[in-house]
C-alpha cells in the first residue's frame, strides 16, 4: 500500500476505503491513513481561514472604497459567510476558529486590499471590525445599514 498512495493517490482511497469496510484493519497504511486525517482538519481550517481573509478583504474595499461597491463585492461577502457557517455546521468544533484566526486572516486580508486599491497606509494595523459582526449576514462597514 505504500507504493500505491506514492504512485497513485486516488487508487490508494479506494484501496484504504474497501480495507476499511470490510475491516481488514492489518492491511492498512496506517502512516499515510493517519497522515491524511490529520490533514483533513488542517484542511477545514485553511478553508475558513481563507473564506475569512476573503471576507474581510472585501469589507475593507467596501468601506474604504466606497465609490467602486458593487454587487460582485456584496456575492463575496454574502458567499464567503456562508461558506463559514456551512463549515462550521459540517464542523461544529471549529465554532471558536474564526476567533483565533481573525487577526491573522485581517493582516492578509488588508495586505491584499493595500495591493488591489493602492491605499497603502489607509487601513488600520489592527482588524477594526469585531468577529460578530464580520460574520452578520446584514452588517457592512461604514454604511450604518443593514442588508436585507
């Protein structure tokens, strides 16, 4: 099996799917199965780190460029939320991530929008937004409206 998951990783799926159902437990690649578990929670964090980077890139724009808001701006804010509560549905252990991630996802977030708008020195060091509302389906930034 260590062959098959270096030469053809989808083989070695099916191949550690079937070992598992029919619970030929001996059989498995335990390295690689464990490795591969492991990376699937690494992998609905990086998920929601990026919706959330995603997400607060966007609301930046929308704030501080207020004369470019468009409704391509309000799909990714509307999408990257809901992306964030379905993997937090699928995920319910994950609930306080986002919490631990926003500063992180900000400074990414406002390193991007500094390239995509050319304001270099117009966004603030520390994410401005609190977590409850970055994820409220109806708030934007600087508008003091709610959507919906």
């Amino acid at each position: 099996m260590n062959e098959t998951y270096s030469a053809d990783f989808n083989l070695w799926i099916d191949q550690t799917a079937q070992l598992l159902r029919e619970r030929r437990w001996h059989e498995l690649d335990m390295t690689h199965l464990i490795e591969e578990v492991e990376d699937l929670g690494k992998s609905e964090r990086r998920g929601i780190a990026s919706q959330l980077t995603r997400l607060l890139l966007h609301l930046l724009k929308w704030q501080y460029q207020p004369q470019r808001r468009s409704d391509s701006w309000l799909d990714s804010i509307t999408d990257a939320r809901t992306q964030i509560e379905l993997a937090i549905a699928d995920s319910p252990s994950l609930k306080n991530y986002p919490t631990k991630q926003l500063e992180e996802s900000y400074q990414r977030a406002r390193r991007q929008a500094a390239k995509q708008t050319s304001i270099e020195s117009g966004f603030p060091e520390a994410c401005p937004y609190p977590l409850e509302l970055v994820l409220d389906e109806d708030w934007l930034p600087d508008s003091n409206h709610r959507l919906g």
